[in-house]
C-alpha cells in the first residue's frame, strides 16, 4: 500500500469515527444516567436521516433548512420516546426498561418500513459536500472534511453545555448519584429528558452526515451503526464523553484499516466490532477511560 | 406414581388425541399454524429458561438456532441435493458423503448448539445484566457473519434449499411434550432453586451456597441446547435454511412469546407461544387490502411487525408480569380453585 492510500484511508476512517463518535455520545449519556442501553438511539438516528430527505426531495426546503429541522424533529422524537416508554419504568428492574427499548427499536424500524418503504432511497448531496479536493496527489471528497469539522464543532458546544452549565451540572451530579441529586432540588424528569434532546441532536446531526456519506438510506441502516457505537461507547468506558469519542475514533479507523489491509477479512467487517466489544468487556470491562464503579449491596 | 403424574399423563392422552384429530381433519395451513405454535413453545421455553428462571438475560437465540438448523441440514441432505446446492463453492469433503436421519440429526444439533452455548457462556456469564444482553447479541451476530462467509461448509449466503422436511406434527410436539416434562423436572428440582435464588438476589444466592458460575453455565447451555432443537425443527419444517432468517428480528419474536408469557412461567410461555403464533397469522388481514362498501383500505405490508413490537412495549409498561408472572397452571392450584369453591358452599 501505497503512502497516499493509506493517507485516503485514514482521512476516511477519522471521518467514519467522527459518525461513531457523534452517536455513541448519546449512548453514553443515557447509560450514565439511566444504566440504559437505549437500543433505540440507532433507529433515531434511522429517523432522522429521513426526515431530512424528505424536508429536501418532497417539502423542497433548501438543503440546510431541511438538516435543521430534520435535527429539532429528531430531538423532539427522542424525547418523545423517553416520555412515553422509558419514563413509566424508571422504578422497575433495569431488564424491563431494556426490554422497553427494544421493543421502542423495533417499532421505529417496522413503522420505517411500513411508512417510508423497504426500498433503499438514495439521499440529496448537495454539491457543497460531493467536491473532490486534492491534497499533495491525495483526492479526497470534501465531506470527508466536514465530517470531522462538524462533529468537533459540536463536541464543543456539547463540552460548554455540559461542564459550563447548570443544566451540565444537573446531568453530571444525576450520573453520580441519583438519590442525591433528587435531594438537591434536580428536576430529575426535566434533566432525564434533556439528556435524551442532547443524545438525539447529536445522533440526529450523525444520521444526516451518515446519509451524506453513504447515500443509501432504508429503514434498518441504523441497525448497525447502532450497535457499533454503543460498541465504541463501551469501548471508550461507558458514561464518560470523552471515553465514547476516542471509541468512536478507534473503532473507525480500526475498522477502515481492517478492510485496507486485510482485503481478505472484509466479510468479517461487521463481526470485528462484536469481536473487539467482547475482548473489551472480559479485559478491561470499564472501557478505556472508565472507572470502577464499587456495587451497592 | 403421584395423583398428579396420572393427571399429567391424562392431559399428554388428551393432547395426543387432539393432535390426532388435528392430523385427520384440518388442513394444511391450519396444520402448519399448529406445527409452528409447537416450534415457537420449544424456542419460548428455551428463552424462558435462561431469562426468567435464571434472571440472566441473553439474547443470543437466533445464533443457536442457527448452529442447530445447519447442522441438522448438512447432516439430513441427500448426497444429491447436496451437490444441487453447493454449485458455487464445492463442500468440505467431510461433509459432502454424510447422511444421518432425522432424530440423530436433531439430537446432534441440539448438542452443537450447546457447545457453542458452553464456549460462549464460559466467557460471558462473567457479565450481567445488559452487558450479557449485548455480548450475547454480539455472538449471534458474529455466528450470522461467520456462516455467511465459510462457504465450504455453509453455501454462503444462498442458503441451503430442498431440506428434507421431517418435523412433521407428531415429532414436533413429541419434542414439546418432552420439553415441557423436562422444564417441569428441572424447575422444581433443587437446581431450579438454585437458579430461582440466582434470578432473585446473586449476592444472597452466593451467601448460601449456590455456585453462580456452574449454574447459570448449566442453565445457558441447556437453553442452547433447546435453541438448537428448535432450530433443526424449523429447518424441517421450512425445509430452508439461510444467514438472514437469523437475525435479531428472531430473537426478539422469541423474547415477545417470553415476555408476554411471564418470564419464570412455563404455561404463560405455552399461551404466549400460541397466542403469538396464531395472533401473527390472524393479522395477516391488517396486511391484505380491505374492503369495506365503498371504501377500499389497500393492505400495509410490514404491519403486524409494527403492532408486536408495539404490543411489547404496552405489556412491558402495564402488564410488567406478562400473563401468568410466575405463577404456573398446576394441579395444586387447579385443587384450591375447587376446594375454595367447595367451601364456599358448605358454609
């Protein structure tokens, strides 16, 4: 392999581990809140992507309309689903909730096909994100670039909000301690809901960058991407922000570089996430940036 | 023997009857409906028994049943039929010459699927709660990819066809006789205390004396096993198998029976498999275009898949037991009910 490919490679895993990262940060707030895989958060992620093809191909709206209110739909969506499905079992067994969530995957993936068709739909790119920029012999798609600006744009406001605010402070101090925090005057409905209106932003904000990249969309295209990075959520440590974006970045770049080098192995592309989750939790089970939480008995 | 073991074999004569009345008098589709009720309670059974009577909760069905519908195609395929479907990639010679029949090859598949359960669960019964959920997930998957791409022994992605269709009526609910005998056994034993105190406190269980590890291994592996029975009766019965059968949708159609049933309850998985099973044909209406008068609906393919997973989430939310929680439907609650009634009327 030559410099240059392994350079077009990389540039391509980073923009892939950007997507990662954005979505796996919504895993990983809901479980440090909620101890919630939300299964559901890859099929927001479903939804969103088509709502922005829709806002563009049937309702016209100019490209960046669309992408806004794609995302403020998908965040109202979110926490729609924490209202409606999570919210009447936050004092049962953590199983029933997952359950919940599963059943919340599904019927967002069903209702997918049933209403926007089984049929692949190919996403709008605007031309802004098809240019080819060429870089010292390296040609690589300008999106490629975007990927990562935008996600870092967001990871900072994200950073602002959740270290600078109160409404940051509130979601931290619940993270820690939920009983404590209720103490402290926390509105814990309020929090729990922001917390999923943050989540589906970002997944939101990943699924239309998703559809740029791969502009083939179908109801189940969040299956995958789902589970992977809630993988590089609970590779990065779960809970932890910071964690959930170097999983992100590593499963991506690890992933593209698998398919580059090993040619060979590309069939095995969707099992080498699962392979790395499990060497993962029988290693190191706290991820890398994790902490050992001592159990309560 | 007991009063109740006359009792129980009273009910296997009624059931026996009933299936041969079936046999004679429906028609196929309904027949067909009645098979796949069987298949769905073996599978119902075997998701029970690591989630609900165990607590541990695993997701990892459609991988097992995987493992046990292949195998119990390779190993039932007439030579020719084998040669028919590996055109692309010719099969691994130990393979190719192989033909066993059905009941071997059931119990063989039965028993690969448990030692897929054991190398898995010796790892990951280290893990809990969603953690199991998702590793568990994660190895059906892998086992998904894996038989996509080991074409010599699998035929890839095509699939195998032309299976010889031998579960018929009679071995089908044969196997789900045996597996509701055998559940009854083990839930009532002492190791099904032991897997009761696992499900309700880990901590307490350890405290008395329970081996976490080798019980919940026990448990998992036996649900496999089950897993892998009911596979190979579901390649019999469709006659083929291919990787996308055996996706999470699997899994999550055997968790609604589960679920729905009560997670600890072997009579709630028995009504929720039926009720599961022939509710998915009934709603084949929601999907075929209607009529009414003037007005014609045009049917919604996709549907039913739509009202289960959102079935699942009201029973979740309101009916957190299921039908029958833990209870079960057993002779000694069947007594109370009329010994109740009867002393209600002397005084």
């Amino acid at each position: 392999m030559s410099l240059v490919e392994f350079f077009q490679h990389l540039a391509n895993g980073i923009s892939l581990g950007s997507l990662y990262a954005l979505i796996a940060i919504g895993y990983t707030m809901v479980y440090g809140i909620l101890r919630l895989i939300n299964f559901a958060h890859g099929d927001i992620f479903m939804v969103a992507a088509y709502i922005a093809f829709y806002g563009i191909l049937v309702f016209t709206l100019p490209w960046w309309l669309a992408f806004a209110v794609a995302i403020v739909l998908t965040a109202l969506c979110g926490a729609l689903i924490e209202r409606s499905a999570y919210k009447p079992l936050r004092n049962s067994p953590r199983i029933s909730l997952l359950i919940s969530a599963i059943g919340v995957s599904f019927f967002l993936e069903n209702l997918g096909l049933v209403v926007f068709g089984g049929r692949p739909k190919s996403f709008p790119r605007p031309e802004l994100f098809t240019q080819a920029v060429d870089i010292n012999g390296v040609t690589i798609q300008s999106l490629t670039f975007f990927i990562p600006a935008v996600t870092l744009v967001f990871l900072f406001v994200l950073v602002i909000l959740i270290y600078r605010t109160k409404v940051g402070m509130a979601m931290r101090a619940l993270a820690k301690d939920f009983e404590t925090a209720k103490l402290m005057a926390i509105n814990v409905d309020t929090i729990i809901t922001l917390t999923f209106v943050v989540g589906s932003t970002l997944a939101a904000v990943g699924g239309i960058m998703w559809g740029l990249k791969f502009p083939q969309i179908n109801p189940l295209m969040g299956i995958f991407p789902g589970l992977k990075c809630f993988i590089a959520a609970v590779l990065g440590g779960i809970g932890n922000i910071t964690g959930a974006v170097i999983g992100g970045f590593i499963l991506g770049i690890l992933e593209i570089m698998l398919v580059a080098f090993f040619p060979a192995l590309s069939g095995y592309r969707d099992a080498f996430a699962f392979i790395i989750l499990i060497l993962i939790l029988l290693l190191r089970p706290t991820g890398i940036m994790g902490e050992t939480v001592a159990e309560k008995v | 023997m007991e009063k109740t073991s006359w009792l129980d074999l009273a009910v296997i004569v009624i059931v026996v009857v009933f299936l041969n009345w079936a046999q004679n008098s429906w028609d196929s589709y309904s027949l067909t409906i009645l098979r796949m009720v069987g298949i769905n309670i073996i599978l119902g059974l075997s998701m029970n028994l690591i989630n609900g009577f165990t607590g541990q909760f695993s997701l990892g069905h459609a991988g097992f049943m995987a493992v046990g519908a292949y195998t119990v195609a390779l190993l039932t395929m007439p030579v020719a039929v084998k040669q028919m479907n590996f055109f692309m990639v010719p099969q691994a010679p130990f393979l190719a010459n192989i033909v066993w029949p059905f009941f071997p090859s059931m119990l063989m598949a039965g028993l690969m699927a448990a030692i897929f359960g054991l190398l898995i669960g010796i790892p990951v019964l280290r893990l809990r709660g969603d953690y199991l959920a998702i590793a568990t997930l994660g190895f059906a998957e892998v086992i998904r990819v894996v038989i996509v791409n080991i074409k010599p022994i699998t035929n890839g992605a095509l699939g195998l066809k032309a299976i010889p269709t031998f579960s018929s009526l009679w071995w089908i609910w044969g196997t789900v006789i045996i597996t509701i005998l055998l559940m009854k056994r083990l839930v009532n034993s002492s190791y099904g205390t032991a897997l009761k105190a696992i499900t309700e406190d880990e901590v307490a269980a350890e405290a008395m004396g329970v081996n976490l590890f080798y019980h919940k291994l026990m448990s998992f592996t036996l649900s496999a096993f089950m897993a892998g029975i009911g596979g190979a009766l579901l390649a019999g019965h469709l006659g083929t198998v291919d990787p996308s059968q055996f996706t999470f949708m699997l899994t999550f159609n055997i968790l609604l029976i589960a679920v729905l049933g009560g997670l600890g309850s072997i009579t709630g998985t028995v009504i929720a498999a039926a009720i599961v099973t022939v509710g998915s044909e009934w709603l084949r209406i929601v999907e075929s275009p209607i009529t009414l008068g003037a007005l014609q609906i045009p049917g919604i393919s996709g549907m039913r898949m739509v009202i289960f997973s959102f079935l699942l989430i009201i029973v979740i939310i309101y009916y957190q037991q299921g039908l029958m929680g833990r209870r079960e439907i057993s002779w000694k609650w069947i007594f109370s009910l009329f010994r109740r009634r009867s002393s209600e009327v002397k005084s």
